[in-house]
C-alpha cells in the first residue's frame, strides 16, 4: 500500500540512492577525499580553505542574520548580561 502522506520523513530519493550506489562501486568516498585535500600540505591555502569550507557545512549549520527593528515610541533594547547580578538595567548611560 502507498503512503498517502508521500515518502517517510527521513527517507532517501531514488536519484541519492543512485549516486550513492554508484559512489559505492567505485570505492569513493567524496567526504574522505575532500579531507585528504583539505590536509594535504602541497596544496594551495585557497583549495584547501574552500574544502574545508565544504566539510564545515556538513558538521555546522549556517546561521541566518536576524534583523532586529522598532520604531521611535518602542526601540529595541538589547542587553548584555556577564555576571549573575539580579540588577536591572537603568536606561541613563551615566556610568561610565
């Protein structure tokens, strides 16, 4: 019977499969050989950045820019804490 909802979450496309497949037969490995370039001393600094570049995006997530706006009667106030103090944040910048 076929799933109404469309493939399973988490389930891979007949075209990854297929490359996957056809990566398998020939015994390569892409992520492996990207390393071995990225670590390989005779290589240019820019090859090897850009294929660090490309593994970093395999173990870290881009993060997004957030855009932060307000308006005149409520501005955003961003306020950075680095203690534990229960102190609230006055508002006057007389402190320095």
């Amino acid at each position: 019977m076929a799933n109404p909802y469309g493939r399973p979450k988490g389930s891979q496309n007949k075209n990854r499969l297929d490359v996957q497949a056809r990566l398998d037969a020939l015994g390569c490995d892409p992520v492996t050989g990207l390393a071995t370039i990225a670590m390989d001393p005779a290589n240019t600094p820019k090859l090897q950045a850009y294929c660090y570049s490309e593994l970093l995006s395999y173990v870290a997530a881009k993060k997004k820019a957030v855009e932060l706006s307000g308006d005149e009667e409520s501005p955003v106030q961003v306020v950075f804490k680095w203690s534990d103090d229960e102190e609230e944040p006055t508002g006057d910048n007389d402190s320095n």
